[in-house]
C-alpha cells in the first residue's frame, strides 16, 4: 500500500515559479502519493513520508525514499534531517523527529548518495543525486542546478553545448508567463510544417529558420516540462511523435524542393529514409535483444558517435552549409551519405553487442565510472553529467 505524505515549512522563494510545497505536490502526485493537509488524520496502516518543503529534493531522491520505509535522510552526513518515512506504527510521532524534537531511534540514516543511485537512464547521464536548502541567496543557483539536471548527458552537440545557455532564457521566459510546455511542443509543430512546406517550395532560408526554431523549442518544451513538474504522457507522446516522424519529411521535402534534374531525387529519397529507419530500427533492436539502456551509452565510443550521428540536427547543419554556399543539392548528397555511413555504423555496433551479449550482460559504461572507466576521463567530464 502507497504512503501518504505531509509537508513540513515552506521554501522562502519560489524556484522556476512553484513554491516548494508545490513542487513536492507535483513530484509525489506523479508516483500516486497523496499529500494530507494541516491537520488531517492519518489513515491506518499507511506508512508516512515526511518531507521538508523549504529543501529542493532530487526527484530520484524521493523516489528512493517512498521504496524504503524506516529510513531518515539528511542533506549531508552529520547534518539535519530533512525527510523520512515512518513506517506503518510511527507516523504519529514523524513530525517531531523530522524537526529534531524527537530522536530518531529506530530509523536508518542515510544520505542522498547512499540512498540513490548516480546513473539516470532516462537523461543517459550520471550526476550525484541531491537534496539542497532553498535560500534566497541561493534562487538563481539551484534554478541553474534545476535546468542542468533536466538535460540529457548523451546527446548531439548542438543540443548539448550550442542550445543550453538560450534554452535556459526561454524556459524562464515561459515558467514565469505561464506557457505550457504542450504550447510550446505545439509551436514547435507548426514550424515543423511551415519548414516542411517551405523546403518543397525551394524557400531554404525561410525553411531553414522554421526548422531551427523548431530544433531550439524542442530541446525548451522538454525542460520546461521537467522544472516545472508538468510532464504528461500526452506531452511526452506529442513530443517524441513529432520527433521521429519529421525529420523523413523535411529531407524528402528538401529534394523535391531542388531543380528538377538536378539530383536523382526519388533514389536520394528512399536512400535518406531507409537509411533513417535503418538507424531508429538498429537502436531498437539493441534495447530489444542486447540490453534495455540506449545503445548511446553502451561504450564510451557510442556516446561520441551520438554527437554527429545523422539524426536531425547534425543533418540540418549540413543542409545549413550548404545553402549559404548556394549548394543545397550538395547538401541533400550529404545527408544522404553521412545517413548510410552512421546507420551502417549502428549495425555493426549491434552486431559487436550480440557478440559481447554471449559473453555476459552488457552494461552502460555510465554505470562502470570509478571501475573499469576512470572518474576524471574525457568521457566522464564530457557526458557523466
């Protein structure tokens, strides 16, 4: 049976405009947990999570915590409590231990570090799980600590070093006025069109500017979404869905854009296509028979190749080049071939998979730094978080 929960204080300042009562509202509503108001009884036989709202909890953190009844948390090792969950029995008196009136006998103390793990599959990435005070001197702080942790590490390098410092503009931008993050998946929809409709009219640079709008509310809707704990499924199906049926369209949209005559355009079409679904199936095969982690963050190698592998946004810079050299038939060949040379690449990835796959399970190297795979290596500094 699921605990309930109650909330202890209030954060002085509001972080990407929830206040911290709200947002531990938003983060244990969405694993079911119910939150009593002052004064409200108890139900029987219901253990009971007790959570400081003036501390910033990492969402893994909490997690961790509704999984493990009896166990009380401090921020740092020494330090105050700041969360527990009375099991079944001692709810009555969690509050009271909570703000150190009552000792915590009884109770396992654990730490953020030792009571969840550092590797997030999810965001292909590992960072040490947290659990900070909300100061006002510290607001712009942890919304910066907020908007870092809701990107994925294992990425393409636009996404991953070009976008972040905009993206983080826009996304306060939209937190503070109130924009969903379903707004601005949905304007991101209608670019998607307009650039599509743009290209096959031969419109590169009108095209091209839809389409890079897109690419930059893509990586906002997302963020937006996680610092302000409105992720939906609908969201995250919209999201996704557009995702991976665009981009097809804007290099078929692109080639039929072009003089006639000028390219083979129905071969470099079915070349471009095939070779993207080739690429999304050989992804999907390695989760279906090697591992359930992304075939990105099998090996260090593999998180490297996510960088420029041909997906949307390496490819939208080539066609970019290429249109200010007044070459975009030039830049559909490079679509094309830099499309079968990665997909090419991911098979023979797979194919190694399966061979190492006899010999034991894979795991993410993310889960082997401090191992086999050193802390401080390129690796780890570029995509550990």
């Amino acid at each position: 049976m699921e605990p309930v929960a109650v909330l202890v204080g209030e954060a002085p300042v509001r972080l990407w405009g929830l206040s911290g009562r709200e947002r531990l509202r938003r983060v244990l509503a969405k694993r079911g947990i119910a939150v009593l108001i002052e004064g409200e009884a108890i139900p029987d036989k219901r253990s009971l999570l007790c959570l400081r709202a003036d501390c910033l909890f990492d969402e893994r953190v909490i997690g961790a915590l509704i999984d493990a009844p009896g166990v009380a948390l401090r921020a740092v090792e020494g330090g105050p409590l700041v969360a527990l969950h009375a099991p079944v029995g001692a709810a009555a008196s969690a509050r009271a231990v909570l703000l150190g009136e009552q000792p915590a006998d009884g109770y396992v103390l654990e730490t953020p570090q030792t009571l969840a793990s550092a590797y997030q599959e999810r965001l292909r990435k590992r960072e040490a799980p947290y659990v900070l005070p909300v100061t006002p001197g510290e607001q712009d702080v942890l919304e910066r600590r907020l908007f870092g942790t809701a990107y994925k590490g294992v990425t393409d390098f636009i996404t991953k070093w070009w976008w972040p410092p905009l993206a983080r503009r826009a996304t306060g931008f939209c937190a503070r006025r109130g924009i969903t993050p379903n707004q601005v998946t949905l304007t991101g929809l209608v670019l998607t069109i307009a650039a599509g409709f743009a290209f096959w009219d031969g419109w590169w640079w009108p095209g091209l500017v839809c389409a890079w709008l897109m690419t930059f509310l893509d990586t906002v809707d997302g963020k937006l979404a996680r610092v302000t704990m409105q992720s939906s499924r609908f969201g995250d199906i919209l999201d996704h869905g557009i995702d991976l049926i665009h981009p097809p369209f804007w290099y078929a949209a692109w080639a039929l854009g072009l003089p006639a005559g000028s390219v083979p355009t129905q071969t470099l079409i079915w070349v471009i296509v095939a070779g993207y679904i080739g690429g999304r199936l050989a992804e999907g095969a390695f989760q279906a028979v090697c591992a359930r982690f992304s075939l990105f963050v099998w090996q260090p190698f593999d998180s490297y190749n996510r960088l420029v592998t041909a997906r949307r946004n390496p490819n939208l810079l080539m066609l970019t080049l290429c249109a200010l050299l007044g070459a975009p038939a030039v830049g559909l060949w490079l679509v094309a071939g830099w499309t079968v040379l990665s997909t090419a690449l991911l098979w023979v990835r797979v194919g190694q998979a399966i061979a190492a796959r006899r010999r034991g399970p894979l795991v993410s190297w993310l889960q082997r730094v401090g191992q086999d795979i050193p802390a401080g290596s390129q690796a780890v500094r570029w995509f550990g978080g």
